[in-house]
C-alpha cells in the first residue's frame, strides 16, 4: 500500500493528488520504505500517518493549530499535533495548553481532564496538523528533513486558498514561519509563544483560544467546544 492510500477524504485527497507524484514525495516514500524494512520503529502507526486529515475534512476545517514533529515515544504518537491517546500520560506541552484554556476567563466551563486525547476538537473542525508527519522512534526530529514539511506547507497552503474565514494558531517561532503561506486578507492568524515548558511564561495569559472564539464568531461561524 502506498503513502497515498493511506490518505481516505476524498477531497484532501483530489487537492493533494499533484503532491503524491513530486519526486521529492517519491523520495520521501522510498526512505520511508527501507525504514520500515529495515526494522525502523516509526511513529505515529503507519495507519495514522494521516490522521490529522482524515478526521477533519478539507471542507470542515475551521481553524489549524501547527505542531512541528510527532511525539517519539511508545504510544504517544496519533496523528495529531499535541495528542496523546486515552491511557498515555499528558505530555507537559499539552498540560500547559489545558492550564492556558483553564485560565482564560472567556472560555466558559472548562475542565482539566485526565486524559489528552484531541479526537473531539478534530470533529469541530479543528486541523491539529504536524509540519513533519512521521518520526523515528526516539529520535525527536528524526524524519524533519525528508520532504514532509513540502507536503505539509501545502496542505495549509490548500486551506489558505480553498477555504474562506479560517483561524491559524501559530505557536512558536517555528510555526510563526508559516505565516507566509497564510493569505491574511481573509483568514484570522493568531501568533504566540510555544505552550512548552521553556516559553510557558510567555504563553500563559495569551488569551489565544478565546481571540479563536472571537475570530470565529466575527466570521459567522460557531465557537469552539474546547472541553474534552
């Protein structure tokens, strides 16, 4: 089975279709392939490499929070920027990013859970897209360099031109970049420090998923559901 199969919307799958045959896509599917051979752990699970677009269709998509790489280790990986599935510790970016949604008066009713699994902000719309797809276990960044991050920019290059009234959240110095690719004109982008431990107390009191709210709302569309 190719990369491409693994990619099940339709319509992700008719915008994207130029990318499968680039060369440096090919490539990328090539290395990819002596990885698995070879005996190379990968994360996320084959299966959920595009997790991210399968469960939040390109005509769904309300807002995109960009992560850079896949978790690296056992079972954390999914598919989607900052979740863990149900049973996996919370890793400390995404307690931060519960203890931001806590705090923030505008967000009514949110409670901390005892678990990180994102699924059901996926289903609001919400594109929790990594800049690199796949990873080698335990090497952070591992797989940053084979082509993933053409594919990824892309992708919201696809939102930005396909869709109308969409929030970027942009955490860190590292998604900050992606700006670029973003046409302002009409879509909302909101930048901050990065939720992780070492830039917490730049992005605590940030405010960011209440402006997302607002954003929204200003656009005519629903606000989110942030509890989980």
């Amino acid at each position: 089975m190719s990369l491409q199969d693994l990619l099940t919307d339709a319509k992700w799958k008719m915008e994207l279709a130029s990318e499968f045959e680039q060369d440096y896509f090919k490539a990328l599917e090539m290395t990819l392939a002596s990885e698995y051979i070879a005996g190379k752990k990968i994360f996320p699970p084959r299966e959920l490499i595009f997790n991210a677009l399968n469960l939040t269709p390109l005509d769904k998509v309300k807002v995109v929070i960009l992560g850079q790489d896949p978790y690296h280790n056992d079972g954390q990986a999914m598919g989607l920027s900052f979740s863990v599935p149900e049973g996996i510790p919370i890793p400390p970016s995404l307690k931060n990013i519960y203890k931001e949604l806590y705090r923030d008066p505008n967000i009514n009713g949110f409670v901390i859970p005892d678990h990180g699994n994102l699924v059901p902000w996926t289903q609001q719309g919400i594109l929790l897209l990594n800049a690199t797809l796949t990873v080698e276990a335990h090497r952070a960044n591992s797989h940053a360099k084979l082509g993933w991050q053409i594919f990824t920019d892309s992708v919201i290059k696809c939102v930005s031109d396909w869709c109308s009234h969409v929030v970027f959240i942009l955490w860190g110095g590292f998604a900050h970049k992606k700006e670029k690719l973003i046409d302002w004109t009409k879509h909302e982008i909101i930048k901050t420090a990065h939720p992780s431990p070492l830039s917490f107390n730049k992005f605590y009191n940030c405010n960011c998923f209440s402006d997302c709210d607002t954003a929204l709302m200003y656009f005519e569309q629903s606000a989110i559901n942030w509890s989980l």
